[in-house]
DNA sequence: GGCGCGCATTGATCTATGTTAAGTCACTGT
DNA sequence: ACAGTGACTTAACATAGATCAATGCGCGCC
C-alpha cells in the first residue's frame, strides 16, 4: 500500500479531529500496522477472539454487534472513519467482546496493541491524546447510559439522528433499531408515527 | 480534619486497588482538598451544577441518580469508598450530569478538578494510573451497556449481585432497581419469582 | 423487463414491565 | 404500647415493545 498517501491520510484524520499527532509517530505507527481492505460483509473480528490487534478505521463504516441467546444480532457500535475498531484489547480486555463486520468496503489500519500502547505511553503528548480519547468514550457511554435509563425508543431515535445525521443516512434501519435496543419492526412503527 | 489520619486512609485505598500512588502525590492531593462528612440523605452534587468540584468517597456510599420526565429518580451508579464521584469535570463535562446523594454517612475528599488534573497529568505515573482508570470506566460501561442490549432484566439482576455480592446487601432495592433499568415493583416480581 | 431477494413496513397477537393501589412488616420516636 | 413512616411486596390492569406472519418494494441480475 502506498505509504505516503497512507501518511497524508493520516494526517487528515488527526487534523478533522484535532488531535496534533506529531507526524513521526505517524509514521512510527505506520511501521509496525498493516492496512487491509475489507469488502462489504466482511468480518473484521469476531466475540472472543484474542484482543491483542486492534485497529483503527481509515475510511467506510464497521458494526460491533453481540449475538444474543435467540441468535439474533444486537448493534453495539457503528465506527466510522477515524474511529477505533476491534479495540477491547485496548481498554484492556483479553477478548474481544463484540463483532465487527464491514458495513461498507473499509480500510483498516491493523496492529498489535502491545506497539500501540507502546508507542502511546512512551510518548508525552499521544499519552495525553489516548486520555482524551478515553475521557470522551466515557462520555459517550454516559450519555448512551442515560438514554436506556431515562428515555423511551422514540426519543432515543431521535437523539440518535440529531448526534449522527451522516450515520443515520449511511446505515440500515434495522442496525439503527437494534443499536437503540428495539427490533425493526419497532423501529418501522416509531417511524410512521413521526411521519404524522 | 486529622491529616496523618487522612494521609493512611488514602494510602489504603491505593493498595487496596494496587495502585501504588506515591506518597508525595498524596500529600499533594490533600493540600488542595477539603474533606467533609455527609450524613446519611445529604446531597453531594446536583444534575446541572457546575462540575468543577469533582470528589473521592473515603468511606460510606454514594448513589448518584437521574429524575425522569415524571419526576422518578433513576440511579444511573453507586460510588462506595474507593471511587470517584461528582465526576462529570474529570472525564470534561461542564456540568454535574446527575444528582449524588449519600446513601450513608459518608466521607468524601473534594477538590477542583483543575488542581487534579493538574496533579494527575503533571506526574507520569500519576498519568497512568489515570489512563487504568479510565480503562477500567470503559470495561464497567461496556459491560452495563450490553447489559441493557442483550439481558433481560432478571440477568441483569443475577449479574449485578455477582458482581456486587456487599452493595446488594448495603443498598435498597429500589435503589438496585431502577439501577437495573426497572421499577422497584417489578424487581420484587423478579426476586419472587427467582424463590421458587 | 421480469425475477429473486433483502429490507422495510404493516397487522395481529403476546409478554415483560409499568402503573396504580393497597397490604404487610420493621423500625422510630413519643 | 402505639401511631407514624419507610421499605418491600402483591395484585389488577395498562402499555411499550416483541414476536410472528404477511405484504410491499426497490434493486441488482440474468
């Protein structure tokens, strides 16, 4: 793969979200990954393999999604470009706890989390980056909290929508229903009763 | 308030989760701290105030909770000692996020969280512990976030009282309720039922 | 240009959980 | 001892959302 256009893909990246990764940890990051091409459908990883490589995703979309005993799918997460992806290992889980498939064809940025952390803790200023990273998964998380705690489907659809417009738009309705914690057909009649 | 006193209790803490903070930062940390005693009902922090002032319980409980639209109070965590609350500040929200009440007579450690932070990213181990802890905050969302998606709420109940074998003992069942996502009634339709 | 196939929708029915209300029991203060 | 209060339970009924089944519909494919 081309690395220089991987560098300034990069780059673009840090830059769209603020980060300020200095440009040879960039590269240093590029040293020991692997990019891969995923096509539509395909799994990137599954529930409880080793979680020792994690990623990163450079552009399409992944789901996260857990099997649930009836053997239905359960969305756990979309990553979009510039997020992480097949990342339990590094919030320090052994296993990985979700799915991961591509919904559209995806490159992916793949590596040992030993070398990520690695490099991440060995440096001032991407130790810092991680943290933030973290502080804002924690955000995340207690917001997506609040809205199985406090809110009906409805209104968590439609929080959904306003935080994710380009989401809503590029994924299937019944990942999005099952993401908010209801089936399809739930989703399909909280829709048509919007509609009025 | 007795600071060698203070000083031993912190430093029990930090064994007791292996976190080996050193004993300057301690000291350091209690010289921008108060301390104060909550009696049992007290509320520590408001959803909507400013979450400047973040805290560590040092002994007692703390539950902090959403009100819905109908005015019913939802706990969203229970903070016993050990563990941060207030914390909307330290993980960048601007505001308190939800109310915290003590659920006993508790001892809380105070603090702005800009003296903290302070602290924690000018010390690098004080960075890591920072950045475990964090990690550890993702585990325990993800872990209730697939909770929510995938079990019923008789699973989550089973599940929290593994998890929490003292809180289930210390804490009232309402409270584990709407923990769990469900009214106290319909708990103590799980609990019957769970008898035969 | 029709055919097959996901996907979304709709309808009928079912179920877990919510709501409202009342009952029991333990504890508290007088 | 007793009234008052709070915590949990129980019961009857209501509802959001699930389940099961059928239909519609857009789109790629031959």
């Amino acid at each position: 793969m081309d690395k220089t256009y991987l560098i300034k893909q990069l780059k673009e990246l840090s830059d769209r979200f603020h980060l300020g990764i200095p440009e040879a940890a960039i590269e240093k990051a590029i040293s020991f990954s692997r990019f891969k091409v995923y096509s539509k459908g395909e799994m990137i990883g599954r529930s409880g393999d080793n979680a020792e490589t994690a990623g990163i995703v450079l552009s399409g979309v992944i789901r996260s999604y857990y099997v649930d005993k009836d053997g239905s799918d359960i969305t756990q997460y979309f990553a979009p470009e510039g997020s992480w992806c097949i990342d339990s290992g590094m919030v320090g889980f052994d296993e990985m706890q979700a799915n991961w498939e591509a919904l559209e064809d995806t490159t992916v940025m793949l590596f040992d989390v030993k070398d990520m952390k690695n490099l991440i803790l060995g440096d001032e200023w991407l130790k810092n980056i991680w943290i933030m990273s973290l502080e804002g998964g924690m955000r995340y998380k207690i917001y997506r909290e609040n809205g199985f705690l406090v809110e009906t489907a409805t209104e968590r659809y439609i929080a959904f929508r306003k935080r994710n417009p380009e989401l809503a738009e590029r994924v299937p309705l019944r990942y999005i229903a099952t993401y908010l914690g209801i089936t399809p057909e739930s989703l399909s009649r909280i829709r048509s009763a919007m509609r009025e």
